[in-house]
C-alpha cells in the first residue's frame, strides 16, 4: 500500500516543493523483526537530500514510531536509538554509512564529453563575435558563464549604435547559425533596444549604448571568465 | 492563479512595491494568469519620487505564484506569495535586478532576459 503526499521543504527563504513517496513494504522479507509499519523516504530530486531539512517532521499517526527508517536491518538498530536527534545529524549518519552519492543519473555526461562541448559552444560563440564585428558592433564580449549558472555556456554582449544595425547584426547571426550549424535561435525576432537571441548553450544580448549602460551585465556576471577574441574584434586602440 | 483585482508584489528594483492586476493578456475571456503570463497592472503602491507612481497603468510579467506550477517530470513547485516584474511595451524588464529565485519555464516562453538578470534559477 503506497501513500502519497505533497510537502512544502522551506530551502533559504523561498519554497521549494517536492514529492514525497512512503512505502510500506509489508511483504518484505528482508526484516527479520516483524514491523507494522515500515517509511521510506525518497525525494524525486535527490540533490535535495544534500539539504539539511529541520523542517521535515511527519509523523502523521503521531505514535512512538520514529518518523525516518533507514532501509536495512542494522541501519534499523542503529536508528532507533537516534529517535529524538536532529534530522541533519540523521543524514550526516546515513552519509557516512552509504557514502555521499548514493545514485546518480546515467545521463550525466563524462568530464572529456563535457569539454567537447565547451569548445564546440566556444567556436561557436567565437563565430558569432566575429559576425558582430563585421557589422562594426563595437565593445564585443564572449563571457563564460557556464561555472555561474546552469541554463547556458557563453554569453555575447555587443553594442549596435542604431536600431537597423542591431537588426543586421541579428539577421546576419541567425543566418550564419542556420546555416552552418542548423541552429535556429528563440528570443526577440523584431529589432528591440534589447535584442536577445538564445541558441541554447550561448546567449547573443545586444544593447543600444543606454541600454547597455543601464542594465550593465557585465557587472552582474562580473565573476566570468572573459574569452580571449581574436584582435581584429577589439576595439580600436587609441593613443 | 492570478485574475483581476490579485495583488501582487514585485520582484524587481523598478521602484514599484505593489501591483493589481487588471487583465490578463492572451485570450478574450481568459480567467486566470500563471507563471510566465504577461497582465496588465495598475502600481497600487510605489517608492516615492520615482518615475513610476501610484495608480499609472503598467505591463508585467509574472515570476511567482502561490499555485504551485506542475512539471513534466513531476517536480511541483510552489512559492511564498504572488509576484511579477514590470515590463515595457518592448518586453524589457523596468528594472536591473531580479529578487527571488526564477523558474526555468521563462525561458521557454521568451523571457530570458528576465533569466539572466536572476540570481537564481530553479
């Protein structure tokens, strides 16, 4: 007999809801003892369990039961004496005892796979610059975003002086995308102060010089790694 | 769950505090606004001296909802109040900064400039 039930974990402030199974297995024949009742809980993203939930506490027959079994019969024993302790101690145990990953998703890929892509969105990223710099953006820069936030690889950041050159800008970048690498890009279609194209890993903003200033994302992903552009896309050098 | 007369926070540095809405952009009769929806506002209550103020009529779209938004993989999530950035006609966020942590269905619906300006997101 499975219950379900949905519980709302507090993580730093804001809510973060997620799914929380109990499972009694009560044709188990792994328990030698004869247990009436028997609780496990899974999380549907287990990064969560990293988490340490003070705010976990179901124990909705409210009886002498503990409210979190660990699977196991000597994890059984062990536990049942640690009734009353924290549950961050709790999970702190259960790391020690099973180590600290305890499944992963097959669809994590390989370290070297992982760099592949990098260069191939670095390639990429570095084209689309050097597009930019053939309309004469100026102030062209490919930041590395990837250590910052998950959604994407690099971010590219120019600077259009008029509303028609940002629609070149955007026309010529969409059609070499399409065209060599078959990538069709979602965000603004009309030509915006603003004008954003996500291609997924790399994110194209281009900014009117006010804009550019106002929102100053250079600022706010001030932690990235700046990319290297070949000289000809820097600006000219004024003595 | 957000229809006329919800109030509802905003979330971002545009120097507006609270917001009603007064429509909800999409369909003719359509009742109710979620994350990622865009609604017509009136500023119900804003820092003074600002360039927005009381009572002027804005767009805006919403970042969280106390309805909890479903996803495909059945990770529900659910925030603490009811809150939107303010957006012009072109779709640029009002503001510089985003509070909160921001769902990833915004990116899907066109909002990835509002993604990028987020600390977080979810």
């Amino acid at each position: 007999m499975a219950v379900c039930s949905t519980t709302t974990l507090s993580i730093g402030g804001s809510v973060f809801s997620g799914q929380l199974r109990h499972w009694e297995p009560n044709e188990s024949k792994l328990f030698q003892k004869p247990r009436s009742r028997f609780r496990w809980l899974c999380l549907n993203d287990l990064h969560l369990l990293r988490f340490r939930t003070k705010t976990l506490n179901f124990n909705p027959r409210g009886s002498l039961l503990p409210s979190l079994y660990a699977y196991g019969k000597e994890a059984d024993d062990a536990f049942l004496s640690k009734v009353n302790e924290d549950t961050g101690e709790m999970f702190d145990d259960l790391m020690k005892k099973y180590g600290e990953v305890v499944f992963r998703k097959n669809e994590r890929k390989s370290p070297s796979a992982e760099l592949d892509d990098d260069t191939e969105s670095l390639s990429f990223a570095v084209e689309m610059a050097k597009v930019a710099s053939d309309v004469k953006a100026a102030d062209i820069r490919v930041l590395f975003v990837k250590p910052l936030v998950y959604w994407t690889r690099f971010f590219i950041i120019a600077t259009a002086f008029s509303r028609p050159q940002i629609d070149a800008i955007g026309s010529r970048i969409r059609d070499l995308a399409e065209k060599k690498y078959g990538k069709v890009p979602s965000g603004d279609a009309k030509p915006n102060s603003w004008t954003l194209l996500d291609f997924g890993d790399v994110v194209v903003h281009i900014f009117l010089p006010q804009q550019r200033a106002f929102y100053n994302l250079e600022e706010f992903y001030g932690n990235a790694t700046l990319i290297e552009l070949p000289s000809e896309t820097q600006p000219p050098f004024h003595t | 769950m957000i229809q006329p007369q919800t109030h509802l926070n905003v979330a971002d540095n545009s120097r507006a505090r609270e917001l009603m809405c007064i429509r909800v952009i999409g369909a003719s009769n359509r009742r109710y606004a979620h994350i990622g929806d865009v609604i017509v506002a009136v500023i119900k209550e804003a820092v003074p001296n600002t360039p927005l103020e009381r009572s002027e009529v804005i767009t805006a779209v919403i970042i969280s909802t106390r309805k909890e938004l479903k996803r495909d993989n059945g990770m529900i999530i659910r925030y603490d109040d009811n809150a939107a950035v303010v957006i012009d006609q072109e779709g640029n966020p009002k503001g510089t900064q985003i509070f909160g942590a921001i769902a990833r269905e915004l990116r899907q619906l066109n909002f990835t400039k509002i993604v990028s300006l987020a600390p977080e997101v979810l």
